[in-house]
C-alpha cells in the first residue's frame, strides 16, 4: 500500500477531517495510478476521495480499543529514527 497512508486511529488529539480526506486522496491516487485525473475523469476521481473519506470517517468514529491514545509527537520521533536507520540519515 502507498507509504503516504498513515494510521489515523486511536491518537490525542483525533484524526482531523484534513488528515481524513489527504489519506483518502492518497489512496485514490494510488489506485487509479493518476496523481491528477483528466477532465473527463475528474468528477469521478473526486467522488471517490469523498466516498472513501465519509467510509474512513465512519470507520474511526465506530473503532473502539482499550489501549491508550497514542501522542503524534511520539510516533513522529519514532518515525525519524526509522527512516535514520533505513536510510542512514542522522534522526
């Protein structure tokens, strides 16, 4: 799956609607293999960003877990330090 989908569930603070919909773009993007669609197929293309981001929405407004809310700036550091040791890049 495309490496730009992150996981949007189960953090402090909550998915917002912009990270929602960027992670359904993305995904549209992936599977149609089109960045930016042509005219003729750009109402469906954006049709299916709002499909999928109403479906993503649904999904994590219904998950439910008994672990705790991660913190964004935990998981971004940690994030870091695997892309360090992937590709040799100071953290």
């Amino acid at each position: 799956m495309c490496r730009n989908i992150r996981q949007l569930h189960n953090f402090e603070p909550a998915a917002t609607t912009d990270e929602v919909r960027a992670a359904a773009l993305q995904y549209v993007r992936k599977v149609s293999g089109s960045t930016k669609p042509s005219q003729a197929n750009a109402h469906a293309f954006d049709e299916a960003v709002e499909a999928i981001a109403h479906a993503t929405q649904h999904l994590l407004d219904h998950l439910t877990t008994s672990a705790p809310p991660k913190d964004r700036e935990v998981e971004r550091q940690r994030a870091r330090e695997r892309n360090a040791l992937r590709f040799g890049t100071p953290a």
